[in-house]
C-alpha cells in the first residue's frame, strides 16, 4: 500500500509541474498588463501636472489593454513610444 501512495504523490508533483508551466506565460502577460497600467497612470499624472509648471498640455494617454500590454512589455520606452504617437495622431 504505501509504494502506492508514492507513486500517486510523484504522478501528482508531476502534473503540479506541468500545469504551472503551462500556466506562467498567461500569468506573466497579466502581470505585465497590471504594470503598464500604473505605468500609464503615472505618466498621465505627471502630463496632467505639467500645466502646473506652466506648459500648456491638453493631452492623455488611453488605458485600455492593448497601451497596458505595450507598457507592461516595453516598460519605459514603450510608454515614451506611445506618448510619441498620440502626439502625431
């Protein structure tokens, strides 16, 4: 009976291994969702805050998952490359 009970647990451990690397690739990509849009959040602050300085700006990034995954991926830059282009469009 208890080589039973061994072999159930090493098949269990098995599958447990499995199912999280299945699982890390969409678990990642909504981290880095969660990041791009603080990310975003905090850029659209400090646009907001520029009026406050004296510049002149009536301009806002969108947060919708498509800029949040941009931003979760490219970090910075990516935030950059997306103020960029809503500057020209």
């Amino acid at each position: 009976m208890e080589v039973q009970y061994l072999i159930y647990g090493l098949v269990g451990i098995i599958v447990l291994f499995f199912v999280l690397k299945l699982l890390k690739w969409p678990i990642k990509i909504i981290i880095n969702g969660v990041i791009g849009v603080v990310i975003l959040y905090i850029a659209n602050f400090i646009i907001a805050n520029l009026s406050l300085v004296g510049i002149n700006t009536s301009f806002s990034l969108a947060i919708n998952p498509i800029t949040a995954l941009i931003a979760g991926f490219f970090g910075v830059p990516g935030v950059i490359v997306l103020i960029i282009i809503g500057l020209f469009l």
